[in-house]
C-alpha cells in the first residue's frame, strides 16, 4: 500500500470474509510505500473463516468467497493506494463429468478423428487461465459404451462466427452405424427409440434441443415433441420454418437442422456445436465444430454501421472523403449495417432503429432492413451551398452498435460531369500478346476528380462460358481502374490490367468503362455493353495493305467521267493483319498525279471526314467488313460517297489517278 500525497498516521487494517469481521490491528504509519502481511495466527483465522463461509464465487469443484480488507484511519485521511496483492493457494478440484458434458463431447470428437499409433489415440486437452499458474490433471476413471461412428458435420451459412443475422444456418451430421454391425441406420434409431441432440455451447450461454428420431422430420408446427433448454434458437422466422430431418442411406444416418440464431445470445469468444446421437445408455460418439478463436470471435451480436452514403438513381454512391450531391436530384440515403469486426451475415428487421438526420433534425426512421440495408428517399435541396446528413443506429435488442466512420457529413453541391480526355486503347484496337495487357484513361473533373471508376472486360478465349461466341452480360467480368493519387488535379489517369496471359493468336477483348464522381454524375463516352468502348485483338502487327480485290468504280467502269453536282461512291479494298478497324487514318487523293490532288482525309478517333479541296464535297466515309459478323475481319473496303462542285478544274486532257494511304494504329503505314 501507499499514500502518495503524503502520509497516513495510526492507520488500523480490519479483514472480512462474506461481510463478517474476522480480525483487525493497528499498522505503522504509511508513507511512500508500505508491505502488509499477515501473521501466521491470521493466517489460520482467515482460512478457517473461509473454511466455514458460503461458497459463492468459484468454479465447479473450487469454492471460494469474498475476502475484503480495510485500512483507515481516526487522526488523517489521503488517497491510499492498493497493489501486488498475493495470495498463494492450492486446491485439489474433482469433476466428474457424464456423456453429455460439453468437454467429454469435445473430447469423443477428437478421440474419433485421431490416427491410433500402437493401439492408442493422443488428444492434446488445452487449459486456458486468466493469469501465470500450473495446473496438474490426472484422469481417475473412464466409462466406455460401444457407439456409432461419428464421421463430420458440414455446417453452412457460417464461416467463422454465429451471428444472429437473415441467413439460416443449415448443418448436416453424418454417422456411420457399421461398428454396431446395423446396416439399416435410420430403421434402427426409430425402432430403438433413439434421439438427436443439437447442442450450441459458449462460454455464457447454451443451448440443447433433443428430438425423437422417430418424430423426424419435425418443423416449427412440430417442434413440441422435442425437449429445449437453454437460449431458444429460432425455428420460425420472417414467415419461414426451420426443421429437423433425418435421411438414412444403409449404414448411413444425416440429421439436418435448419434455424436461424437468436439475437439475444451475447459476444463469445468460442462457441461449440455438436450433434449426437442418444441411445438408451446416453449420448453416442458427436460430430462437432468449433467457431471462433484466434482473431474471430465465436458470436457477435453486436451491431456496426459498414457504411453510409447517398445513392443516386444510377447507383452510384458518395464518398466520405468528397461528400457531393447534384441539386435537385432524387437520391436515396444508404445505410449498410452488419455485425463487429465480421462480414458474416446481415441484421434482420427489428434489431435496430435507423434514424435519417438533415442539418441535425430527424427527417425519417426505420427498423425495416433489406439483408441489413436501410434505404431512406430524398431530394437533394436547391438554392444552397451546403448541407448536413447524418444517421443514427439504435439498438433494439440489448445489443451494441459501433461504427469506424463519421456518422454525419456536410454535403456539397456538383453540377459538373467529368470528361474523357483521352485513351491508350481505341474502340477497334489491337496488342501484341503479353502476360499483362495495360489500359488507361485520362479523366477530368472539377471540384475533385472522379472516386467511383471500374472496368467491365470479356475475353473471348476465357469468359465465353456458353461458347457463342459474343460477349453475354453474365460473362462480363468488373474490376476497380486504380484511382489517381491526388484526386484535387484537374485530370488524372485512371488505369487497369487485362490479363491475357493464357491467349493465343486471334484472341480479343472487349468492355468498357464506368466513371462517376462522388455526386453521382457518370462520364460519357465510357462505352456500355451494348456499346463497348474497346475492342482489343491479341495479334502480330503488320502493315496496312490494299485488300485482295482492286480499286474500282461500283459500275466497273475503269476511267469513268464525273460531272458536277451528281453523287459518286469510290470503294478501296483494304486489308489490315488486325482486322480493317485497326485503321487509323485513311488519305484517299482521288487526282494524285495533279496539283489539286483532291485530298479526302478519314480519322477512326474521331470518326471525321473532311475534303481538303473546295470543289469536291464529300457526304459520307466508312470501313465496310468484308465478313460484317467479324469484328476483326481483315478484308474491307473504306467506301467514300462524294460530288464535284461547278468550278473544279475541268481539263478533259488529264487523266486523274487515285493515291491511297493507310496509317493503322501502331503507327506502321502503306501508300498505295
């Protein structure tokens, strides 16, 4: 003990055991630091005064009670302080424990699963103690029965942890019944009058449910023919029954249960569950599994908020770092809740109360949640520059509700889209193979650059699973473009990776992209999966070259004459290793041996054809595929439709040849 502030003078010490006085004397003064001990005779006073008391705190085995020790004193007073208490004792506990303790479950189960080495199974039993000490265990007795082999329980819906969420928890134990030499399981456990114990056990609570197997199968209707104990599980729930069924297959026996867990079970840092069989002699070798331990807890009830945010009508939700709204719009407040430090399952209806605050007041409220999603209206206000949201969770069931965000947030106003200013891959497009094919796309925006960016992508030799061919929208694979660092610039390049590692010669992809800024606005020119963006050909360049037919006049005629103001329609044959989409740029000079060559420019980007003559009006250009169901098809045509104005040059003496020139994506070009 010892007095901080300065001194305690004829300080006294009184000692109780369950409240009762069983000695007192006076200490010498405390000062700094101060030993306390009892003398051999108090010693003997305070273990007969524990010897008679009643035994109130302790485990099963070892008894203990209350010992309080008071100092004080008449002549002063400070703050006294209390440390180091050591109170060595030993004790001998003895348990004696039947077929349905959850530690004799426990250890059948290991027992089963452990390889015998010269006629004998190890189970290493694990002591767990809330401070330093040693504990010795001998076991003085063991009763043995023959039983049923106990092969595995399949529990699903559960991962790691019991939480009391919307999924039901569906568990199948299997038995073997060879060793007692039946080969009808299900016939022998009806006929004997066996049951089927399901047993949950933590820490603090339990939970037992035993039914006939004869009354099997049994639903919510049914379920009085069982014996319950323990906390209640749930067998109905949200209009749906759970149940316990038997199926038997020879020397095989299943017993499946289906429930949901209750939300009045609290935290447990282990929980056991197990199913046995129970004969006339008691409970048969169990199938179990553990939850829980290491970093996951074995329940958690206790509710988180995941996340909060505003959705607009395309789905897009806003960011906690960049909290944006589009004045005017019709948004919905989302609130995703789940359970503490897990992502096993989602809150049902009625845990919890979600509040919906504008500026501080409520604007509305629900218990009413879709796999533990709230979903509140709204629209966004106009003529403001700002305005403040925020949720709050209540619990409902005697729960906690914890959350690692901001729980309000002052939302700003964004009027503006962002902008595709450029990209590394065209719409018709083409790579040379390589493990990894990379992408980018350089966006802007203002007041921050997009926070919502994702690639769709399918690829031909890997996501085709119905082998048609085309790309269908359950094939299509999405993946997150990496965001710039500093999302404060005016632009910034968001890229991504294909993977085209296992692609062969011909191989292509396509997709597109979606970009959106934290107020919902979604970039244009992303393309969609009607429209992909980019269609990308996994092949060996080469240069663009004349197809394998020859120029000519759609009429055949070789040297035909052109009169103003009549529609003409020239069409070049091209072919290009990548398929004709890989063209760049198309010049076509329909008099290149003239000093008006009558120069038609054509760029793929942009999809822009322009006459650099005056006198030659040009109507329309495009690539037409030889194949139109190949879109790589390497022969086409780039057909052009134009007119000669009054006051092109009208020399009848020259003879006008045309010039091609083809320019493909790599940069690699031909002039024919």
């Amino acid at each position: 003990v010892a007095v901080p502030s300065g001194s305690l003078s004829s300080p006294f010490m009184a000692m109780a055991v369950n409240g009762q006085d069983i000695l007192s004397r006076n200490l010498p003064n405390i000062n700094d630091l101060s030993i306390v001990q009892l003398t051999p005779s108090e010693l003997v006073s305070l273990n007969d005064a524990l010897i008679q008391a009643l035994n109130n705190h302790g485990p099963s085995g070892l008894p203990m009670a209350t010992v309080e020790v008071r100092i004080g004193s008449s002549l002063s007073s400070g703050d006294l302080l209390f440390g180091g208490v050591f109170a060595p004792y030993e004790a001998n506990i003895s348990l004696s424990l039947n077929a349905g303790d959850p530690l004799v479950l426990g250890l059948n189960h290991a027992l089963s699963s452990a390889v015998p080495v010269l006629g004998q199974r190890t189970v290493n039993l694990p002591i767990r103690m809330d401070a330093t000490g040693s504990a010795y265990l001998g076991v003085m007795n063991v009763e043995s029965q023959a039983s049923v082999k106990a092969l595995d329980l399949n529990v699903a819906n559960v991962s790691d942890t019991l939480v009391p969420g919307t999924n039901w928890v569906e568990s199948v134990a299997t038995f073997d019944f060879s060793p007692l030499g039946v080969s009808d399981a299900l016939t022998h456990a009806k006929q004997s009058g066996w049951s089927v114990e399901l047993h949950l056990s933590g820490s603090q609570q339990q939970s037992k449910l035993r039914c006939p197997v004869a009354s099997l199968p049994i639903t919510s209707t049914s379920l009085s023919s069982c014996t319950a104990s323990g906390t209640a599980l749930l067998w109905f729930d949200d209009g749906l029954p759970g149940s316990v069924s038997a199926v038997g297959s020879n020397e095989f026996l299943e017993i499946r249960h289906h429930f949901r867990f209750p939300d009045g079970w609290d935290d447990e840092p282990s929980l056991t569950m197990s199913v046995s069989l129970i004969s006339n002699n008691g409970p048969l070798l169990p199938v179990s599994k553990v939850f829980g331990l290491g970093h996951d807890l074995g329940v958690e009830n206790d509710i988180e908020v995941k996340s909060w945010s505003m959705m607009s009508n395309d789905g897009i939700r806003s960011s906690a770092e960049y909290p944006y709204l589009r004045a005017g719009e019709v948004v919905s407040l989302e609130v995703v809740l789940g359970f503490e430090n897990t992502s096993e399952g989602a809150p049902r209806s009625g845990q919890a109360l979600v509040r919906f605050l504008v500026d501080g007041n409520e604007y509305a409220t629900t218990t009413v949640l879709d796999e533990g999603v709230a979903l509140f209206p709204y629209t966004a206000p106009t003529g403001r520059t700002s305005v403040g949201m925020g949720v709050e969770v209540v619990p409902l069931r005697g729960q906690e509700v914890v959350s690692t965000g901001p729980m309000s947030l002052n939302f700003m106003f964004d009027n503006v889209p962002p902008t595709l200013m450029d990209s590394s891959v065209e719409r018709f497009d083409s790579r040379d193979i390589a493990p990894r094919t990379a992408l980018s796309f350089t966006v802007a925006d203002r007041p921050h650059l997009p926070t919502h960016a994702n690639i769709f992508t399918w690829r031909s030799w890997a996501d085709d699973v119905n082998q048609d061919g085309g790309m269908d929208a359950e094939e299509v694979i999405m993946a997150t473009l990496s965001l710039p660092e500093d999302r404060s610039l005016l632009m910034g390049d968001y890229a991504a990776t294909v993977d085209t590692s296992q692609a062969i010669q011909g191989d292509y992809f396509a997709g597109w992209i979606e970009v959106a800024d934290s107020a919902g606005h979604i970039m244009e020119d992303g393309g969609s999966l009607s429209d992909p963006m980019f269609h990308v050909q996994l092949n060996t360049n080469g240069a663009p070259s004349l197809g394998a037919s020859t120029l000519a006049w759609p009429d055949g005629t070789v040297s035909p004459w052109l009169h103003p103001h009549e529609d003409y329609e020239i069409r070049v044959p091209v072919w290009e290793q990548n398929g004709i989409y890989d063209l760049a740029e198309v010049h076509l000079e329909l008099a290149a041996n003239t000093r008006q060559p009558a120069l038609i420019q054509w760029n793929q980007s942009t999809n822009i054809c322009s006459s650099q003559d005056p006198y030659v009006e040009v109507a329309s250009c495009e690539l037409v595929p030889a194949d139109a169901s190949d879109m790589f098809s390497r022969n086409g045509e780039f057909v052009v439709n134009f007119s000669i104005e009054w006051g092109y040059d009208p020399d009848v003496s020259l003879s006008r040849i045309p010039q091609v020139y083809l320019l493909d994506q790599t940069g690699q070009s031909n002039r024919f």
